[in-house]
C-alpha cells in the first residue's frame, strides 16, 4: 500500500497514488489498510482467473547478475542517423536514385555525448542492437563483434532506397556493419561502413557528422566511397520513456515510448509485469521498477519489491529483491552497481535500507525515528534525491491513521558514513511525490500538498518549496497553493525558466487535476496548460520533463488512459503525442539514452 489519507474524487482512486478505492473519509486510512487485508486475501481464490487474464505471477526471481549481464543493463546514447545520397545511377535503371539508410547506433556513456567536451577515446559501440523498427535480430552474416575501448562496435541499419520519381529500389536486408571510432572530438567519423551491396554495386559508405545543439543533434555529410558519389547525414538522440501503469486492483505493466527524429512514437505494451503500485526510477544510468504494495502469493512473490530493468532484455526483470515484507518503499537512489538506498515508508521500518543491487544483499540501515517532529508521528520517509556524496530525504511526519502531521523535515544523509548530517526544516506540511534538482542553478523543488480534504479539514497549507542543498536550508515557497487554487501532487523543472506542478482542485462536487507551469527563478505562474477536464474522470498522475524540450503526463482515466506529451516551448501537445496504455499510468521515467 502507499500513503493513505487522501480525499478521492467521484469514486475514482485516491490522486496521490494511494490505493484505496471508492471509500469515503471515514474509512480510510489504518480502517483501509484493515479492509484492503480482507479483499487481497478475498483475491487470493481467483488467481487461476487472473493468470488467465494476462497478470503473470512469476514462478520464482531472476538469480542475481553477472558482470556481463549488469553491464548490459546500463542506459546507453542512441543516435538516429539518417542518410541520403542523390543522383546514383545504378546498373539497368535509366532513371537515377536516392539512396537514404536509416542509421541506429548505441553509444556508452560519454561526456561529449552528454553536452560536454574534450576526446572519447573510450568510447565503444556494444553488442548487436535492436532493428528500427523495435525487434531484436541476431547479427548477419559478417557482422562483426564490438571491440575494445577504441575499437570497432556493431550497429544495425535498415536500408531504403527510391528512385526520384519514388520507384522502390530492391536493398539488401538489416544486417550488422563494423564502424571504427579512430577519434571523436568535436566530430564523429564513421570510416568506413563495412561494404554493402546496391544493386549490382558494392561500395563503403563514409559518414562525417558535427554535435550540435549540445549533443542533441549531430549534421554532416555521407559519402559513398567507391562510386565518389556524396550526400547528407543528420543525426538526432533518440528519446526513450519508461511508464509503469496498473489497474490498481489485481497488477500492472511497465511500457516503454520510443521517440525517433523527434517525430516517430513507438509505445510498446507490456514489456514487464508489475504488482498493483508501480514506479519506475531511473538511477545513475540503470532502470528500475519500485512495487510500493505487494500481493505476497509465495515466499519468491516477495522477492520483487525492486526490479532491476534491463535494457538489452527489453526492459525485462535481470533481478529483482525484497526489502521487507510490508516495507511499502517510495523511492530509491543507488551509488554506480555498489549501493542502492530505499526508503522504507511504513512501521516498524521507518528507515533507508541499504542493498547491493547485484545481489541483494542487506548492507545496513539508517534508522529515522528519531527524526519525528511529534508524539505517535512517524517519519514517513517519501522522496529521495543524491547530490554528490549526500542524501535527501523528506519526511512527512504522520501518525499510522494520517490524521495528524507535524512539521515537514528533509534529512541529509551521508553516504560515506551512512548517518545522519544534517535536518532541514521545511514551511509546507506533508512533502509529497514530487523532489526534482534544477541543473542549472543545483536548487531543489519540491511539491508540499498541505493537507487533503478527508480525515482532517482541507489545509493550504504547501506549494512549491525550494531547498538549496549546498546551505542545506529551505528557501521557502517559491509557489503558494493559495495562489495555485489546489493542492501540489507533483513538479517538474522543464528549464532554468521553465517549471510545471501538478495541481489538484475542487470544483463543486469534482475535484480535477491541473498542470500549471510557473518560473522557477521567482515563482511567476504562468498559466494552466493541461487540465483533466469537467467531472474528474480523467486525471493527471504523474509529470516527467526529459530536459529537452518535451513534458509527458501520466493519464488516468477509465476510457482513455495513456501518456500526453507536450511540447516545453509552446506548451502544446505534440503532434502524434498522445498515447494509449492498456492500463492506467502511474509512473513515469525519463530513459536519457536507452537501447
């Protein structure tokens, strides 16, 4: 279960990712908790039904990882270079054609390819890659495997070619093409593409492509070697998305968006199954999927609190671990494949577990208790967020019923020592699902909902709070909810001057779900740009800004789920940027560069 004490709307899920459903306030809180206990055991007699219908309770965990198979399970670049070259006169053809080869190749990660500068000589290509079109295939005849540190890699390409008056041209099939990465400076240079066969012409194609847009966009020429025949090349990082969705009853999915040349939507269904809370994290350049509640069927069933996604298995499950039956984890951060951290959200945890992720591996904790502003408060502890060789943490600081909360607090924990360093005191009540860091300034937004009509009256009593973790002190509320009109769920830093809330509001008798944006400098609202619409139905659950240029939202709604993108530039939807998932979304995570 997740955090209760929230209102709902309409009979619809409680907004803040709590689970309980179509109860009025009188019965939420430890009374849900109770009831949940009786439907999930009640659940258990039709499981034979539900295997059927598609939720796939797995017999027994995946083994820990092996070295080869935790390095596959890194976010990698992925560049989309397209190449067109003119005017080929080919054997028997009168007319001449166009060839364009569509290109994907996959990067490690490399400052150059992140924005920065200065030489990749340990730059590798690695594996043999997925087709454009989404499909793993295995490497074709002469493909060759990836090399050393500077040396060849393998990357797959789909030919296309046409003549001028759009005639097809017969091309060879997908196969793998050696690429040799001599130096890469400001430059790419592909020379040269293994000889490949057009026709009845067998030739080497030559690539020269220059970063721009800080590594965003490459552009630059092609040449096909032999024949002296030249054309263009552009190149663009592919956007890759994760989205955990669930019923909220019985179980959910994780789904993956693939965004080529900026244009080209590709959702893929179901790639991972999930308990009935999921999140998806994307953590110093892994995956991974957090099963908040848990339905424990077998001892193995509890095993998958954590899900470690790799993206060479399709974003598959490599291994998966528990932190503790009940645990109810709401975050997680990890430190390269050595540590990883999770907040422990319920009694008697009330803590950060530490694991090696590799294995599971229980490596300590750091007790929260005695961070309670209160008498019977809790810590709750929420929100995670590293910084360097530090921690934060933000605590809610509520009983077990959620009907009283104390003072707001974000802890700082030293990962050197694994203690406690330092205690922000925070203006808002009850810290909530969103803690993002500005790159550009280093600030911290956080998203403080105040209090939920329900148990307690309705409290304005949060916005948007920014904390500097260099001073470790609250800078107060950039935003007020009095001004937003609701209750902050969510927040997300699109810019330096761009930021979006997630807000939730009465209306009359319906409560809807707002995103706003504002400036993050001074707090500007600058106006709603995406709305639930009248009657509640639908509803915003989640906001993730990639950092370039694009917002996506989690949808919720009983006809229509999905994932909404828009455009940070214009706040508007982009064109072919709606979605559909089979389930409600609950979650989303940017994928910066994913096979």
């Amino acid at each position: 279960m997740t955090r209760c004490g929230a209102w709902t709307h309409q009979g619809a899920w409680t907004h803040h990712r709590g689970w309980a459903r179509r109860l009025p306030p009188a019965l939420r809180g430890a009374t849900a908790r109770r009831i949940a206990s009786f439907l999930f055991a009640a659940a258990l007699l039709p499981v034979a039904v539900l295997i059927g219908c598609g939720v796939d309770f797995r017999s027994s965990p995946p083994a820990p990882p092996d070295d080869q198979a935790a390095t596959a399970a890194e976010l990698l670049d992925i560049y989309d270079v397209w190449v067109e070259i003119p005017d080929l006169l080919l054997p028997g053809r009168s007319l001449p054609a166009t060839l364009a080869v569509d290109l994907e190749i996959t990067f490690g990660g490399d400052p150059l390819l992140q924005g920065g500068s200065g030489t990749s000589d340990g730059l590798t290509v690695g594996g043999t890659l997925a087709n454009v079109d989404g499909t793993v295939a295995a490497a074709g005849a002469g493909a060759t495997e990836a090399g050393g540190a500077a040396g060849p890699g393998v990357a797959r390409v789909r030919l296309v070619g046409q003549f001028l008056d759009g005639t097809p041209i017969a091309l060879p099939a997908t196969r793998a093409w050696e690429i040799d990465f001599a130096r890469l400076e400001d430059d790419l240079n592909l020379d040269p593409i293994e000889p490949f066969a057009v026709q009845d012409v067998t030739d080497s194609l030559r690539l020269e492509l220059t970063l721009a847009d800080g590594g965003r966009r490459m552009t630059g020429t092609a040449a096909l070697v032999l024949l002296g025949r030249a054309g263009t090349a552009r190149a663009t990082r592919q956007r890759n998305y994760l989205a955990a969705t669930t019923d909220f009853q019985f179980g959910g999915t994780v789904a993956r968006v693939r965004a080529r040349y900026d244009s080209q939507l590709t959702i893929f269904q179901d790639v991972e199954d999930a308990w009935v809370d999921p999140i998806v994290r994307v953590e110093d350049g892994s995956a991974f999927l957090v099963n908040r509640f848990e339905l424990i069927l077998s001892e193995e069933d509890d095993n998958r609190h954590v899900e470690w996604l790799s993206p060479a298995e399709g974003y598959r499950t490599i291994f998966s671990f528990s932190l503790g039956d009940g645990a109810n984890p709401q975050d997680l951060v990890i430190d390269g494949r050595q540590r990883l951290w999770a907040s422990r959200y319920e009694p008697p945890y009330s803590d950060l577990l530490i694991v090696d992720p590799r294995t599971g591996e229980r490596l300590g904790r750091i007790d929260l208790t005695a961070w309670v502003t209160g008498t019977d408060l809790l810590p709750r502890p929420d929100q995670m967020i590293r910084v360097g060789d530090e921690i934060f943490v933000t605590l809610q600081n509520a009983n077990l019923a959620f009907s009283v909360y104390g003072p707001a607090r974000m802890l700082v924990i030293d990962t050197v020592s694994d203690t406690v360093s330092g205690v922000i005191e925070l203006e808002g009540t009850n810290p909530f699902q969103g803690l993002e860091r500005d790159p550009a300034s280093g600030l911290l937004y956080l998203a403080m909902a105040g209090i939920f009509p329900g148990q307690q009256q309705e409290q304005f009593t949060g916005g948007v709070e920014v904390i500097d973790p260099r001073a470790r002190a609250s800078l107060g509320l950039r935003v007020d909810d009095d001004d937003l009109g609701g209750h902050p769920n969510d927040v997300a830093i699109a810019s330096a001057s761009k930021g979006y809330v997630l807000v939730s509001r009465r209306s009359g008798s319906d409560f809807l779900t707002d995103v706003v944006a504002f400036d993050p400098r001074d707090g500007t609202i600058l106006g709603t740009v995406y709305s639930g619409g009248a009657g509640g139905r639908l509803q915003v659950a989640d906001l993730e800004a990639d950092g370039e240029g694009w917002l996506l939202l989690a949808l919720r709604d009983p006809l229509d789920s999905g994932i909404q993108i828009l455009d940070t530039a214009t706040d508007l939807p982009l064109p072919g940027g709606r979605l559909r998932t089979s389930l409600f979304v609950s979650s989303l995570a940017s994928l910066r560069g994913a096979r």
